[in-house]
C-alpha cells in the first residue's frame, strides 16, 4: 500500500474549501533565500518569479497581504537556538543583503512586514491578531523553503483556525526531496495545494458568486 | 549534490549539543494512533515498545515528564479546522477508547498530562510554562507520529529556545516515507536525533561528569 | 484635574462600537469565587446571578459561549507559580468543590469549556482559534473576579484584536475598591462598559438593522 | 473589613521569595510615555530618573536587559484595536518622537529591544524564548504605566512562570489612584513590590551566599 493509500484509508487528504475572506502570507522570499549561494536553492528562483503574479493578483484583489523576513539583530542581542543550529546565519543579520527582501516582492505601503528570527511567521509575532482584525479566514501562503518556514508557518495557521492554502508554483526549496515530502505532509493534514492559476479563478468565481447572489 | 550536501553546504545539520536540564515529552501515545486500523502504521507499535524504556529511564533520573494526547469533546464543543480535515476524527473524541494512553504508558501521579487539539504540544497549551518553571532546557520526544504532531511539538520546542532531542526508535509513523523525511528535516534544521540507548548512556555520562566537577 | 480628565486629555476613554459577530465568555463562576467562605466576595453573587440572564440572552441570540474554571491537577502536577501565591490554592483542585461551576451557570452541550490554572482565559488556551473559527470580533465578558482573570483577559482580548464588552452587573470581586479601580481601567484603555440590559438592547437594534438593510 | 484583610483572609498576598537567575524588564521608557503632555503623568519622570540606577545595577551585575518601546508602523499596516482605541496614538508611530526612549535609558548592544503595539511585553512577542534561553526565572520590572504595559507584562510574567519582581520607584503612571490600585493588585495576586534599593541589596546577599555556599 502506497502512502498515499494509506493516509486516505485513514481519513487524510481531505478538502475543507475555501472560505470568503482570504489574505496574502509571503515567506521569507528575501535575498538570502532566494541566492543558492546563501540559502536558497532548486526552485526558490521560480517561485519567487511566480510569486510576483500572486502579489499583483492579491493586490489587485484588495487582499490584505503580510510578508516576513528573516533578521537578526546585529549585535546579536537575539540570538537564538535556532539561529545558532545553522553556521552561517550571521548572513541573516539585520544589515546584512541576505535579510532584504528581493526586489520584485518588496512590500508596499499598508502591507505587514514582519521580522522574524523562527521558523513559524506566527509564532511570537503579532500575526494572528493582524488576520483576525481583517476577518481573514483563508490564508494564502507563498515562499520559502517549502520544508521550513512554509510548512511551519501553515501548521500554525491552521492550529489558528485559518485555512491555509499552498501555493505550489510559488513554494520552493533548497532541494526537491524536502520539498516534494513537504507538500505531500501539508496536503495529508494540513492545507491545500493549488497553482497560482487556479487560486486566481477561484477568485474569480467566488466573486462572481457573490455578485450573482 | 544530494540534499544532504546541499544542506552541509548550507551550514545546516549541525549539533548544539545537549543542555544540562532534561525532560520527556511523550506526543500521543494513544490507542488511536498505535493501531494501524485507526490513525496507526508501520513503526509506530515499535516506538511504543521501545518507548517504555525511555519513560522508565526518564522516570528513574528523576526528569519531568509530560505526555498528549489527542482527544475532541464528544459535544463538538471545540471543533477546529485541523480536526475537521480528517473524515475519522470522531474516533478522538474524549470518550472514545482512540483517546486513551496505551496501557503501558499510562501517565502516573505527578506527571503532565496535556489534552490537545492541534498538531503541536505546546500550540495553545501550558507545555512552555511549565517546562520554564522546571528549569528544563533540553526536551527529549519520542511519539508519533513523526511527520504530524512530533514534528510540530519539536518546531515549537526550538522555538521556544529548548533543545530538542528525537529519540529515533521512540518515534513512529504510519508510512516510511513521511517518517524518513521528516527526520531529515528535523535534524538539518531542529533537533538532534539520537537512539534511546544512545540518551541513556549520554545522560550516564552527564551525572558522572556533574559528580567529578 | 482627576484621573479621568488626565486619560480624557490624553485620548484615552473613548468607544470603538461594537461589532456585528459577538460571543459571550464567562470567567471563573466557580463555587470557589462566588462562595465568600472561599475566594468570592461583595458582589460576586450579585454578578452571578445576573449572568443568568446575561447567559440566557446568548443562548437564545445563538451566540458561541465559552466557560472558564479554575482548576489545579489534583496529584499537583501542573503546579504554577501564580498558584503558589496563593496559600489556599488547593481549594481549587479538579475535585474540591471549589472548581465546579455554580449550578444555576452550568455549560450545556456545545459550549467551551476551557480549564485554566491562570488569570487569563486566552493564556496558554485554544479561546483565541475557537473564536476566529466563529468569526466573533465583539466579546462579552462576564465573571469573576474584575481585578483578576476577568481584567486578564480583557486585557488578552483586546490584543487578540477582539472588542470586549465588559458587562458591568454580571462581573464582580471579592472587594470593592479594586473592582471600581479595574473598570476604570478597562473602560479607559481596553473595553466597553455595558449593563446586561444595555447588551440585550444593543443586540435588538443591531438585529433589526441587519433585517432593515 | 478592608480590602487587605479580605486578600490576607483568602491566602492572597504572601511571596514566593526571589529565584536566582534574575533579569530586567524596562517597559516603554520612551519619550510618548514619559512627557506628561504625551501620555506621561505624575510620577513617570521619577520613574524614569530612578531607573537609571536600577539599569546601571543590572548591568554591572551582568544581567540580561529587555526595553519595549510602543511604536506603530508609519503606514498604518499594523493598525490595531488597542492603538485604535486611543485617539492619539499617532503620536506613538515609528518615526514620531514620542516612540523614542528617553536619552538616559537607551538600550546598549547585546541588549532585547522589543518593539510592541499592544499592553504585554509577552504578547506576540519573543521575550519569553529570549529569557528561557537564559536561565532566568525572576524578572525585575521597571516601566510605564503601572496601570497599563507594567501590570500587563506582570500578569504575562508569572503566567510564563517567571517571578515578577515590581521595582516600585522604578514603575509611574500618568495619575496616582490607577498607580496606587494596580500595584495593590499585583501585590496581592502576581509580584513582589521592591524598591531599587531593596532590589540591589538583596543581589548582594545573593551574591555573596553563592560565594559562601
């Protein structure tokens, strides 16, 4: 029996849908791990350039759109153990050109921006409240790495009652394996998957309902 | 450059080492995810089996212990999301027999026995105090499964700034697949991983090290 | 100038309004905190039995309600340090009579339960999530005490950027002074002041404004 | 009966005495808070003239330090209801004066600067981690108001199971009866209340037990 068969003769794999109200997260799409050199990797390139499309789409759709990145403070007052796993984090530094966000995803005025030093943009950051004063209740996730920060970030959303939904051309990774096993762990418990191009119909046609209602 | 490489090369996989302060975590060790006819699988009944030890020698050192379980109030009162996703939750509920401890297992007096809803230990419940009031600074996790609520507890442990340890024959899920991948991903990024033999000795060697200094 | 000219100068004291999505939360009506021989007190009493109808009124609107109680693990395990404040604490374990809900208050099927061991009904709980999955962004708030876990979670709400509604004759404490010390408070920085039949009246316009439009 | 006497009759009131790995908290000392024609008041200037000796204590003895600083993004993209609540928290946006700490007290390298928009240090923040990481189980309070952030990140504090030290000189508030009322309630249910003298003395003892022991 394949995983998959055996995840759905346990119940898993499941959709619950989408709600109405849907807002924008972008991970960590900064240069630090988008550049192979730094950590970025097979298809963070790809996504990124994918993601420009989602953004101009969630914009244009009035979407409330947050973004993180990650920074560490340059004296180093918060480091952290998570940090501290990884040797080359000090390219994460605050000032550093790897915590800047590239530049065709870089937020605009009204946008969250949140600084983060874990993997989760929920976890002690002011997130969830910010989702909550916008009724959001369908989370749109794009970013990186498909295995860290999205997938973490997508447990605590739905743990926060949101209902995530991957993006998949706009999730990418260092490598193809953790990335594949990511999604595939998401789509079991967690999320849904869908293209960019398929978020945006969907879109559409949930508007579309709601002027014909 | 397998995945291994790439994430070498990325200053990923290291060790932090272990702290000084030790305690167990035990994620769902419940007949509802030990048997593979309900949310079970492959490895899981091993982990169990192995995990007796692992509680009885965290029992014998003296070392906090908490365990979860899974368990839905049989009203729906606190429906969420993530339960709602899986068509069989309703084998969780608190009254059924998936709910409880398996019989070795079973927590005794003075031991923390949280309920939970969602994938992480420490997501909406007491788990983080309670690790801070006992100084405990190392958080040992066997449990399953792997790729769900162990590796949701052991991102919020180091987030929380404790050092986790997988204990890798005490940690089970109902596909290889997932298991396998989710290791990797824990030990490049999170925790370090260790057998149940291997903690034992280290911590032999940790009080023999307390006791000549 | 009195305290209240000083916050009034200083842009404090005034009124979001109330939203369209409301819940009701009770904290902590307890036997323990409504029973003066215990930890109840002036006007706990009187608080409860106003909640009564308060408690009513949500029923029938439909409204999601969540309970809270205070109550300590019996064999110690979750033992805190803001029980150890308190040298009469053990009057509150899961089987002193203490922690059992006062009769005429009892949760029915389908309402939150939520057991704590600290002041806020948000801390370390599921609240926040049951509440975003009910789209509820007005929160009444009845209980005791005004000076302890009713003000802590007020407090808490308001941060989970939900607006609170301080109940005034179905919240009470164990003394005067800081029972009108801790309005004073909630009313300048945090929440509404509404009385049980203000509420009720509120919710009728609101109601017949949804029907009109 | 006074309301001492009903605290005292109920267990209320006693201290659990001060652990040993200790650390200071200075809440919002920033320039908004402590202008009387912001939102400062009668004693805040005091506050923040004695908390110049309590911040040079801490740091000769090597503690770790954490300020908060209340401050809005300029954009309005992290618009909340807490800040909406107050008509001119506009004075309080990242590049406005009032969200600047005071000269004497500005933060050093390798001290926590924690920026915040709602009461609690401890909500949506990373300060819990940051003082798990290091050992610290006793925070030492200094900050404005009594009556607002103070007594919220207290309240925070021992829910994290941290003892909450209030350093009484150190604390002010924009009008005397709030200051008065909430350093009764956190007396009685959340801290210990020192002076800064008090507070260096007891370190000294401390210190030289360790050297004794």
């Amino acid at each position: 029996m394949s995983s998959s068969d055996i995840y759905a003769a346990q119940g898993f794999g499941g959709s619950l849908g989408l709600g109405q109200r849907w807002a924008l997260l972008l991970v960590d799409f900064t240069v630090g791990f988008v550049d192979p050199a730094l950590f970025g990797g097979v298809d963070i390139d790809a996504a990124a350039y994918h993601a420009r499309t989602l953004l101009a789409f969630a914009r244009d759709a009035g979407l409330p759109v947050a973004h993180t990145r990650v920074g560490y403070a340059d004296d180093g007052s918060d480091a952290s153990l998570f940090a501290a796993r990884n040797q080359r984090s000090h390219l994460l530094t605050d000032s550093s050109p790897g915590s800047r966000f590239v530049p065709a995803l870089v937020p605009v005025a009204g946008e969250l921006v949140i600084r983060k030093t874990v993997p989760s943009a929920f976890f002690g950051t002011g997130l969830a409240p910010w989702l909550a004063l916008r009724d959001v209740n369908t989370l749109l996730v794009g970013g990186c790495t498909t295995s860290g920060c999205v997938r973490a970030s997508v447990v605590d959303a739905i743990s926060h009652n949101l209902r995530p939904v991957v993006v998949t051309d706009c999730v990418g990774d260092r490598a193809q394996a953790p990335h594949q096993a990511n999604l595939f762990d998401m789509r079991q418990m967690y999320a849904d998957l869908m293209s960019c191009g398929e978020v945006v119909s969907a879109f559409a046609v949930m508007r579309a309902g709601a002027r014909d209602a």
